[in-house]
C-alpha cells in the first residue's frame, strides 16, 4: 500500500516539475531569436511588411525578430516551410491572402492545409486595390465605366495576379459585365501596357499606383476595399457606388501565424504585443505611408476570418473558372 501511494506521489511531483518547467519556458518567451518566415522575395509588400512587424516584436520583447525570405511557387514553399517547422515559438510565417485562400484552390499540391497546419497570431495588414482606367477613355466615375462597358460587349480589361485578379474577376461579376479579362504574370507589365493605352483598365495597389496617378498617366475610379483610402480621400470605394455594388470588398491581406501545435500562451502572447502596436497612432501612420491598412486581430478572429476567405475565393475561382497557366 505504502509503496503504491509513495509512487503515486512521485509521479504526481513529476508532473507539476514538468508543467512547471514547460509554465516557465512559456513565460520566458522569447528566450533566443526569432525567425519571421516570409514566402515572396526581399523587397515586396510582404517582404515590407514583415519586417515592419520584426521590428517592433524585436523591441517589445527584448529578442531579435529575423526575417528568412523562402521564395518559390507563388508563396507555397515558404508555406510549407513554416507549416512544418517545430511548434515552439521559434519559426514563425508571414503569409498573405494568395498562399493561404486562394493557392490551395488552384494547385493541386501545396504541401500545407491552411487551415489545420497553423496556428493564426493576428491579422497583420489589408491591402486595397485600386480600379485604375487609361485618360483616353471616354469615362470619369464607375457608373459611366460601367455604361460604356455595357455599350461595348466584349471589351477587355487588364489585371494582375493574386488579389488584383480577384478583384477584376469579382468586379466583373458583381456589375454583370462582359469583360474577358487579359492575364499578366505581374502588375509590372500591366501598369505598363495601361500606362501606354494598350490596355485601357487595370487593377493595381495603391501604393504602386501613386507615382502615376500623381503623374495622371492614370485615373483611378474605385478602391476595392471598405473604406477610402487616406491619401486619396476622393477616390470612393466601389461598394458606395451604386445598390448593385454594395458589400462589394476585395483585399489582399497579410498576418502572422505559427505551426499548428505552438501552446496557446506563446501565441497570445505574440498577438497582444501587435495588438498594442496597431493601436499605436505613429505605427499606423507608418503602416499607411507603406500602402496598407494596419488591422492587429486576436487568434480567434484571424482564424475565423482566414476560413471565411478560404471559402469565398474558392467559391469565385470555381464561378469564374480561374486556372494556372
């Protein structure tokens, strides 16, 4: 009896040693550097905005916040990558609208479940899109774009890749419009063709629109996202133009994730500190100097709003029957 009772006991204390000591390692967090997996290549939004982010989980939390760029089919290696790292704290992911809800609708492998490989830490950014048409054509506003579309079955319209394709796709559906769209490999070469009137009707970012809108080489009609953007403050969004139109938005967006399985107190953890740094003016200012809306969501949020978009964006490429090259 005695000695069932002393190992009892014994295993009773090892448990709480190694609840404690698992407590402790949580609160300890982050006790080395940090690495922010990002799947695209230095230089772009999600290249920007991640170490925008570093930088400020880096000063909040006392570790550096290093940023890995793995490139390579449209943001599924860098993914993937992150989706099998360890779940401990150490390997993060920056990761966008493309990789997480709409790659996995297109490929037929992407080596990740977005929605069960991950551990969702915040909504990071939004990024709108604007609706941009060439001064050589005949309209002013949505509404006369959309009457001169209708006037002219069959007229084309430019769009990139990512979130401005969904954006040329899902305006085209919501005003029912004959447009067969013209696919480009990146918004470069189409800003080009629309800059030089061969194509007449673009989606692109706002922030790498602005140069040429300033310029008016181009007219910007619309922002695809809920709210007008702060620098173009008379630019409307589409949905405030016309019933037809309403509810219509269309982002693209970034947020930070960990490996399914990362404990719970780690990436709460993570989450209240962008929490508390989107909430700070002067860091929001910055996050829309860099062309993005700054959002901070908790876990449950992001989460949810991560499965939402995995079906909305199924749903249209289905519609629209979009499919890779």
């Amino acid at each position: 009896m005695m000695a069932s009772i002393r190992a009892a006991l014994a295993g009773l204390i090892g448990l709480l040693w190694a609840f404690g000591t698992v407590a402790q390692g949580t609160e300890a967090y982050p006790a080395r550097p940090v690495t922010i997996v990002v799947p695209f290549p230095a230089g772009g939004s999600a290249d920007l905005n991640a170490r925008t982010v570093a930088e400020r989980l880096s000063a909040a939390l006392g570790q550096p916040f290093i940023v890995e760029n793995k490139a390579g089919a449209s943001g599924n290696v860098g993914t993937a990558f992150a989706a099998k790292a360890a779940p401990d704290g150490y390997t993060l992911l920056m990761s966008n609208s493309g990789a997480l809800t709409v790659n996995p609708h297109l490929f037929a492998q992407v080596g990740y479940d977005p929605l069960k490989d991950f551990a969702p830490i915040s909504l990071s950014v939004k990024i709108s899109n604007l609706l941009l048409i060439h001064p050589s054509l005949p309209v002013r506003s949505l509404a006369e774009l959309i009457a001169y579309v209708k006037a002219h079955p069959g007229t084309f319209y430019a769009h990139s890749s990512g979130s401005k394709q969904l954006s040329g796709e899902a305006f085209r559906l919501k005003a029912g419009l004959d447009m067969p769209p013209v696919a480009y490999k990146g918004a470069a070469p189409m800003m080009t063709d629309l800059l030089g009137g061969q194509v007449k009707i673009g989606f692109d970012e706002v922030l790498t629109s602005m140069q040429q809108i300033k310029a008016g080489k181009v007219i910007p009609l619309a922002t695809t996202g809920s709210t007008r953007w702060p620098a173009l403050p008379d630019v409307p969004t589409i949905a405030e133009q016309g019933e037809a139109l309403a509810g219509f938005e269309v982002t693209g967006w970034f947020g930070l994730l960990a490996p399914a399985g990362t404990p719970p107190a780690i990436v709460n953890r993570l989450s209240e500190t962008l929490q508390k740094a989107f909430a700070d003016k002067e860091f929001r200012e910055r996050i829309y100097a860099q062309g993005s809306e700054p959002i901070g969501s908790n876990p449950e949020a992001f989460r949810t709003f991560i499965a939402a978009e995995y079906v909305r964006w199924g749903d249209l490429i289905r519609a629209v029957g979009i499919k890779l090259e």
